[in-house]
C-alpha cells in the first residue's frame, strides 16, 4: 500500500477524528464550568492562573516531534521505524523528572502555590507526550488510535471534575488526578510504536543512512517545525504572567474560560492542518508547489490587512469603555472577532513551513518576533485594560506573522 493510499483522507475518517478531538474539547469545557461551581474564586483563580502560565509546554514537546512524525514518516521507507522509534523515546523519557517533581511537591507541600504549578507543568509536559504518541500512531497509518485517546482524556477529565465537586477536591488533588490518567493512556500508547534501536537496521550499502546523521535530521525538523505552536501557546502564557502581575490579577479565572473557547476553535484549524500536512508535503513536492505558494502569498496580505483593521477596532473600543471589562459575553466577543485573522496567519504558516528549510527558518524567526511584539504590547496595555488588554495584545500576532511571512512565500 502507498503512502498516498494509507493517509487517504475520506469523509468518514475525517469525521471520526474531529469526533474525538470534538468529545473531548467539550468535556474539557464542561470540566471547567462543573470547577467553577466546585471550588471558591480564590482557589480556581489559583488553578487558571496556573495551568494558563503552564498549558504552552505541552506544545514544547508536542508540536515540533507531531509534525516531524507526520512529515517523515510518511515518506520514510527504510528508515520508518527509527525514526518513529526516537520520538517512541520522547513519549517515554520526557515526563518522568517533571512527574518526580511534582510527586514530591505533592507530598511536602500539598496545598502550596508552588505545587499547583509543578503539577500543572507536569500535567501539560504529559497531554503533550500524549498526543505525540497519537500523532506517531497516525504517521503510521493507524488512525483508530487518535480517536480513542482523545475520547477516554476527556471522559476521565469530565470524571476528576465530578470527584472534585462531590469530594470537594482542591486543585492540587484535581491536578493529581488528571496526571494519573494521562500517564495512563500514554502508557497504552506505547504499546505498538517501534523502539529506539542502538543500531542502523537500513540495508548495508552506499544507501544506508547513519544514525546519527537521521537524528541530526529528525533533531533539526523537530525544533524548525517546533518552533510557531511553542511560541503561540508561550505567548499565551506570556499574557497570564503578565496579567497576574497587575492590578487586575483576578481577571485571570475570565481570560482562562476565554482562551478555552480559543483553544477549541483553534485546535479545529490545528487539527485539520495535521491531518492533510502529509498531502501537503507531498504537494509541495510537486509541480503545484507553486501555485500553493501564491495562494498563501496572497493569504499572507489578507492577514496582515484584516489584522490592522482590528486593532485599530479593538483599540477603540477599549478606549470607549470595554478596558477593565469583567463582562464574559464583551470578552469572549472581543476574542471571537479575532479568529478571522489568526485563522489566516495560520494558513500561511502552514504552507510555508512545509517547503523545506528556508520556509521553516523564516517561520521560526516570525514567531519569535511576533511573542515579542505581543509581550511588548501586553505589558503596556494589559495594567491598564486587564483580560480585555491580554486579547488586544494577542490581535498582534496576526499582524505580524502576515508582514514578516509575506516576504518569504
């Protein structure tokens, strides 16, 4: 069976992945409405001011080997299974010192502030692995295993949130719980991925490819591709820092239920592109390449153009009387106006991060500018506005991917 055959995307294999993916986006929001009325003000302040400072690491160890996977493994012959076997070796090694860690926070301190956050970090460091272990499952053409996944994530998560309003179950123990679970299905994950090997198992001869040259090539792909989704979620985390520290530090329970609607809508786009990028890498290595690279061009534009327009926008209306805002409904519009734009940035981002190198490297480098410029930003605006100022300064991002990227499709 050829690579095209096996990641055919037909419309039931599409529906059955976004259903999972759906199941437990919902789960995770009913979880997080059934917190609220389970635990006071103070302590799901204290919960979403830190799994929001925590949630971008589960991109730092996802994003960049789920991409890499989805890139190489499909177009790997004899090399499939090393590669698939060295970021096996991710989903199993990462999370141990970060759970140690939190362990024994858990055990000395178990109501502290610091404890929250270790086991926020350790708990965001897992779902990554997580969803990289389903990611190599897909790379490798067995698709059944994403849906399942997501699917049990979210009906344990939904559960934890039960115990927590029936058992008054603080966040350390809530966070506790849901370490347990996702180390659990990253275990079963495991089972079925090809292991690392100490040697080359490519066939003798001038074709073999040394081992150490195909990490130095997986290594280099995974921290290039790595690079937007580590830095979008730690621009997110960037703003929950810097609203924490201002003022209006109890906004940070609204901003948190806000990014939650923006993380569903943008894991759909985010789970899409995964789910063609094999094509697209394929395409791209084809004579439509270039009219693939036009059209993001002119997408690139669009996003910049869409973008300033908001800001300009949303800084009027700031300035009329939405800054400071505790208004859930003026903010989740607000957030909503701006998926327009971001979607689009997206887009490009996607197209050109798939055309070797060069493309991933501009990318990388627009991402950095653009967690700078929004940081910038956040810090001016965010003591003055509060959750309302985080999303303005978030509306930056867009515009700059689709300056910076426009130049280099």
């Amino acid at each position: 069976m050829t690579a095209a055959t096996l990641h055919s995307i037909g419309p039931r294999r599409l529906l059955t992945l976004l259903g999972g993916r759906a199941t437990f986006r919902l789960l995770l929001y009913g979880s997080a409405a059934v917190l609220v009325a389970a635990w006071s003000r103070e302590d799901f302040n204290a919960y979403a001011a830190a799994v929001g400072a925590a949630g971008w690491l589960s991109m730092v160890v996802q994003s960049g080997p789920e991409k890499a996977a989805l890139t190489l493994i499909p177009r790997a012959r004899r090399t499939r299974d090393q590669i698939a076997g060295m970021l096996r070796a991710v989903v199993a090694r990462v999370p141990l010192p970060f759970a140690a860690a939190a362990a024994a926070g858990l055990v000395l301190a178990p109501h502290a502030t610091v404890t929250v956050y270790l086991l926020s970090v350790a708990y965001y460091v897992s779902l990554g692995c997580g969803m990289l272990g389903v990611a190599l499952h897909r790379a490798l053409g067995r698709y059944a295993r994403d849906t399942a996944h997501f699917a049990l994530l979210g009906v344990g998560m939904i559960g934890m949130a039960g115990l927590a309003f029936t058992a008054h179950i603080r966040p350390t123990g809530y966070l506790a719980g849901l370490l347990t679970l996702v180390t659990a299905l990253n275990l079963a994950l495991l089972r079925g991925l090809p292991r690392a090997t100490a040697t080359s198992t490519a066939a003798p001869g001038p074709e073999r490819t040394p081992r150490r040259t195909l990490r130095g090539v997986v290594a280099g792909t995974v921290v290039l591709m790595g690079a937007v989704d580590v830095m979008g979620n730690a621009t997110v985390g960037t703003l929950f820092v810097e609203l924490s520290l201002t003022p209006h530090a109890d906004q940070s329970g609204d901003f948190y239920m806000m990014i939650l609607g923006w993380g569903f809508a943008t894991s759909v786009v985010y789970t899409l592109q995964r789910i063609y990028q094999p094509r697209l890498a394929l395409r791209m290595g084809s004579a439509g390449a270039g009219q693939v690279r036009a059209l993001a061009r002119r997408v690139a534009a669009l996003s910049t153009a869409v973008s300033g327009v908001w800001l300009l926008l949303a800084g009027v209306a700031l300035a009329g009387g939405l800054a400071g805002t505790r208004s859930l409904v003026a903010l989740g519009a607000l957030l909503a106006s701006l998926l327009p734009a971001n979607a689009l940035a997206g887009l490009v981002v996607f197209v050109l991060e798939n055309t070797g190198r060069a493309g991933l490297r501009a990318c990388a480098k627009a991402v950095v500018l653009s967690w700078a410029v929004v940081a910038a930003l956040g810090a001016l605006v965010i003591p003055f506005a509060g959750a309302a100022g985080a999303v303005y300064a978030l509306g930056a991002q867009g515009f700059v991917l689709g300056t910076v990227l426009r130049r280099h499709m």
